[in-house]
C-alpha cells in the first residue's frame, strides 16, 4: 500500500500530513481523515491504509501542526486510563486553541491541496473524523456543502455551540451523514434531540450510540478500544462512502 508524507500549505505555515492510497494506479475518490486528539500516530496510520485499500486516496494532517510536527506531545505505545489524564491535559490547550476560525481555514487548505492531488479523481470527497476529529468532520461539511458528499463521525462531539446554534449549523450540511457515538458520549435521550435537529435540518442521515462502548472505541492503542465496534464502523463507514463517492 504506497504512503507518504507530505506537507500542506496553509495560512498560518505547513500543515505536515500522512497519505495512503491504492497500488494499482489510476485517480481515487478523495477522504479527508481527521484524527482524535492524540494525533498522527502508528493506529491512524494504520486506518488510512485500511480504508485506502477500499479504492480511496486518504489524507491525515496533523491539525495541530502550529504547535510542531506530529506527534505533537510524547506518546506511549499504548495510552492506558493511567496515562490518559496527564496526556489530555497537555493537548487540552491545544485543542482550545483550536478555534472555529482555524478549523474554517485550515479545512479549506486541506480540501484544495487533498483535490489538486493527480492521484485523486475528479468530483466531491469524504471526511471523517474521530473524536476530536468528528467536530471538525462536520464544521468542513458544512463550511464547504458543494465539495463534500459524505461525512462521519465516530465517537465525538457533533457541534460544540450548544443546541442553540445546532439548527443553523446542521442546515448548511448537504452531505450525507454518519454519527456513531460511544455509550459514555451519548444517552438516548440526547441522541432523540440530535436526531431530531438533524431530520429538522434536512440532513440525509444515520445517527447511532454503539452499545457497549466507551469514548475512543476505534483507537487499538487504548484501552477505550472494542474490536467489535471498530467491525461495526467499518460496516457503516464504507457504503456511506462507496454510495456516495461512486466509489465500485
């Protein structure tokens, strides 16, 4: 599976990035893949190649990139709950620096350069993202409607401007939409109120809590990780993709 690093020009510097893609040639349908919080890593490498196994040119920037190259912060091999709260309270301030106005930017850059690619085909892409990631999934889908024809999220937050704001943000979205949250992320009650907004905002959607999983459950190098739900992401990942990419 053919991978390289790369580096994408934006506003504020270089983004430096990890791309997978097919071995067999030719142009592919384009996903923007946007990791958790812990960032580039062995684990989000190792999706890429996954998913670009399925005939897609993936791209995962380092979306912390002002604050250095990936990884950002030391990391274990493996990030135990004993780890997990001194780790999160190096990137908290990282990802509170991470305004709405530089996830609008950056998602712009990382579009261009991902659909300038020779390797990638004509046409709209997918984004995805997971934990951290998912909120900006869904800020590029609806900051850029004509170029994004499919979206996931996976255990992570959909919007963070409180229910207020949900309406008007969802409505901007022409993708199609997938939300898989953990079970310590979401209660069923939340997920009726979100599904609501989205059904309310015309969004063509499928909005789940896996059961039995905690925040992180896609990410092997944690403990969080469930090998049943990341099956289960798969299941639901790769036809929202194909259907929606004309991806086969």
């Amino acid at each position: 599976m053919p991978t390289t690093t790369l580096r994408i020009p934006t506003t504020d510097g270089q983004a430096d990035a990890f791309a997978a893609f097919p071995d067999r040639g030719g142009r592919h349908p384009g996903v923007l893949l946007y990791p958790d919080a812990f960032g580039i890593r062995p684990v989000l490498r190792e999706l890429a190649r996954e998913l670009a196994g399925h005939g897609y040119y993936v791209l995962v920037p380092n979306v912390f990139y002002r604050h250095g190259p990936a990884p950002v912060i030391e990391l274990p091999e493996h990030i135990g709950e004993e780890v997990r709260p001194a780790i999160i309270g190096r990137l908290m301030p990282l990802i509170e620096a991470h305004t709405a106005e530089r996830i609008r930017s950056d998602a712009e850059a990382y579009l261009g350069f991902l659909t300038a690619r020779p390797e990638v085909a004509a046409g709209p892409v997918g984004v995805i993202g997971y934990c951290i990631g998912g909120l900006l999934a869904m800020r590029t889908a609806a900051a850029h409607p004509g170029q994004v024809a499919a979206v996931a999220g996976f255990h992570g937050p959909v919007v963070a401007d409180g229910p207020d704001g949900l309406h008007g943000f969802l409505s901007k979205i022409t993708a199609r939409v997938h939300l898989g949250h953990a079970e310590t992320d979401m209660t069923p009650e939340a997920l009726g109120e979100l599904n609501q907004a989205l059904d309310a905002a015309g969004v063509d959607h499928t909005s789940e809590i896996y059961p039995g999983t905690v925040h992180g459950f896609t990410m092997s190098d944690t403990d969080a990780f469930d090998p049943s739900a990341l099956r289960r992401h798969w299941d639901r990942l790769l036809p929202l993709l194909d259907r929606s990419l004309g991806n086969g």
